[in-house]
C-alpha cells in the first residue's frame, strides 16, 4: 500500500535528517522573495524622487522652449530702442548672454551650468538669480503659508458644517459664499479690499512687508515675522503680521471656495459607508462619528487639494502681489517677464515645478500616514 506525504509526517519540501536535498525545493526562494519585498517604502521613494528629477528636466526644455518662443527681442528689452543702432552693443550683449548659438546649443550650455549650481544671472538686477530668487522666495512662503493656514482652517471647516447640515440652510449659504469665492477674480478682489480695508477705513496696513524706513529682523529663515518672534522683536513682528493679513486673506478666498467644496463632497462620501452608520448605531457621540470616522477617510482626497492649492498659491501670487506691492516671487517673475529676462524666468518656473514635485511627494507619504491600507499595499 502507498503512503502518502501526510501519512508519514514528511513534507513534500524538505528532506530526511542526513538525506540530499528533494530536487525542486529551491532552497532560500522564501528569503529572496522577502528581500524583494523588503523595505516597499524606501523604494517608492526612490522611484518617487526619480519620477520627479524628469519631471522637472522636462520642465527645463518645455519653460526654455517656450520663453524663446515668445514674440519680442531681449535685446531690446533689456537695452532699450537706443541701444540697438549701435551694433556693437547689441554684438556685445549677445556675445555675454550666448544669443548667438543655436537653440539647442543655448540649452546645453544651460542645463550644464544648471548642474554645477548656476541659475544665470539676471539681465534686471545685474545678480545671480539663485541669489535673486533666495531674497523673494521668503516673501511669497511666508504669506503662501499664511494663505494655506487660514484655507484650510476655515475651508475644511465650512466644508464640514455643510456635509452635516446638508440640505439645510447652513449648508445652503455655505455653498453660495464658496460659490462667490471661486468666482469672484482674484486681482479684483485685491483692488476692493486695498481701496475698502486699507485706504478708505485704514483698519489693515497694505503696501510691503514693513513700513518705509523700518528695520527688518535679523535674517534667520527670511521669514519676518518668524525671524521677529526668535529674536523677541515684538514690535516687528506685529507691523509684519499686519502688514501680511490683507494679501493673505485675498490670496486665501479662492482656495477656500475650493477647499470648501471638495470637502463637503468628500465628507457626504464618507458619510453614506457602512461603518458611519455602525459607528452611530452603537451610540457614538455624532462628533466622534464625525472626526473619526467620517473626516479621516476623506482627508486623503483634501490633502490632494490641499497641496495643489498651496503650490498653486506660491505659483499664482503674481497679481496679488503686484497689487497689494508685495515683494516677492510674483512680482519677480512680472518684471522678468516684461523684461523678457530668460535666466529669471527659467528659474521661477524651476523653483515653482520643483515645489510642485515636493509637494506631491509629500502628500503621497501622508497618504500612508492617514491611510493603514495604502501601507500594506
């Protein structure tokens, strides 16, 4: 009679004490396999890190394609009308800035002096734009962080309040004011709230980080009010912080319109789920329900937002800060582009796709924090 594996108390995979080996149990499959499933986050990273390093190439040849593109001679942009009958100077200052070589040529020679840390120097400020960019991206991170606090807080918020209440009249002014906030043009809004809050009420100071004559913080982070309150300038940091609550408020009321409504929509999504209506059949406190079980699965879908809107805001400050004379990436980047500087503006458009990369990165981590499933996957 023929005994089977199970008969005997030996397994298919393995062999008798002091016997060979059976052929086919692959000996040490198990730790290789596990090897290569070892350490899935670090290697998200990396692929994450290298998806980002092309992205940001390809926004090199795409930003330096475009901008050579654009109709208008830099040489007269940035010499004016007189300078260009004197053939020598307009000689000269292609032969500086490499306008005589090809396209192609011009965007190696870039893309190599890029590599070893060189951005160019700007045609306006006579300045390397590294160091350029360095003295305006504190400006517009300071108030873009402002900007993103104060959506988010009031943004997820009314979101909330609106998921609750749906259908009632909460939920119904919430979603008009939110409507009004992502319809209403931004750099108008800046114009009304300068003419209404700053110059016909004088409630909020407008026009700068400090007041003309006013002597900055030392320069730590860059950041005023920041640097104010680690050196205990108190008086610097309040004029900083006034001075910053207009902008802030105009460059927030968009995205709060924004985050307002994908909230809404994601909350009611998590609302309708089977363990929402468990949770509150046990007896849950409708606030327990609410925080636990409802606004942590839709926090994934608002970190998205969140991190566009944020990288959208360092990108979009353009007009609210030429309004309300704010001195930072924005106002670089319009002064660059009307004087067709190209080094200045390949660098902004650099800072805001590697900021972009960042960002999404970021909220691709805090997906597995928020998230126990996207983890184990």
């Amino acid at each position: 009679m023929s005994t089977s594996s199970a008969d005997t108390g030996v397994d298919r995979g393995t062999s008798r004490p002091g016997s060979a080996p059976v052929k086919g149990a692959a000996p040490g499959r198990g730790t290789a396999s596990a090897k290569r499933r070892s350490h899935p986050f670090a290697r998200f990273v990396l692929v994450r890190l290298g998806v980002g390093v092309l992205l940001c190439l390809g926004i090199t040849i795409l930003a330096f394609g475009l901008t050579h593109a654009v109709p208008g001679d830099p040489v007269a942009a940035n010499l004016g009308q007189r300078a260009l009958n004197d053939p020598a100077a307009v000689a000269a200052f292609k032969a500086k800035n490499g306008l005589d070589d090809s396209l192609p040529s011009q965007y190696w020679t870039y893309l190599t002096n890029l590599l070893h840390g060189d951005m160019g120097t700007s045609q306006q400020t006579h300045r390397p734009v590294w160091d350029d960019l360095g003295d305006k991206i504190p400006a517009s991170l300071e108030l873009a962080l402002a900007a993103i606090v104060l959506a988010l807080v009031i943004g997820v918020g009314l979101g909330i309040v609106a998921a609750v209440t749906r259908g009632r009249w909460p939920d119904r002014i919430i979603r008009v004011v939110s409507l009004a906030g992502v319809s209403v043009p931004v750099f108008w809004l800046a114009q009304v709230a300068f003419y209404v809050f700053s110059f016909k009420l004088g409630w909020i100071q407008a026009g700068g980080r400090l007041s003309p004559g006013a002597i900055p913080p030392d320069d730590i982070t860059g950041l005023y009010t920041v640097d104010s309150l680690l050196t205990g300038e108190w008086g610097t940091f309040g004029e900083a912080f006034s001075r910053m609550v207009l902008p802030a408020c105009v460059l927030a009321a968009f995205n709060i319109g924004v985050l307002t409504r994908f909230t809404r929509a994601a909350v009611l999504e998590a609302l309708g789920n089977d363990y929402v209506r468990a949770a509150r059949a046990k007896g849950l406190p409708e606030s327990t329900v609410i925080r636990r079980h409802a606004l942590r699965p839709a926090l994934t879908s608002i970190l998205t937002v969140a991190g566009l809107t944020f990288g959208g805001m360092l990108a979009g400050t353009v007009l609210v800060e030429n309004v309300l004379s704010w001195p930072g990436l924005g106002q670089y980047a319009y002064k660059s582009a009307l004087n067709l500087d190209l080094p200045s503006i390949m660098g902004v458009c650099l800072f805001v796709a590697v900021v972009y990369v960042v960002i999404n990165l970021l909220v691709d981590l805090l997906y597995g924090v928020i998230d126990p499933r996207i983890r184990l996957s």
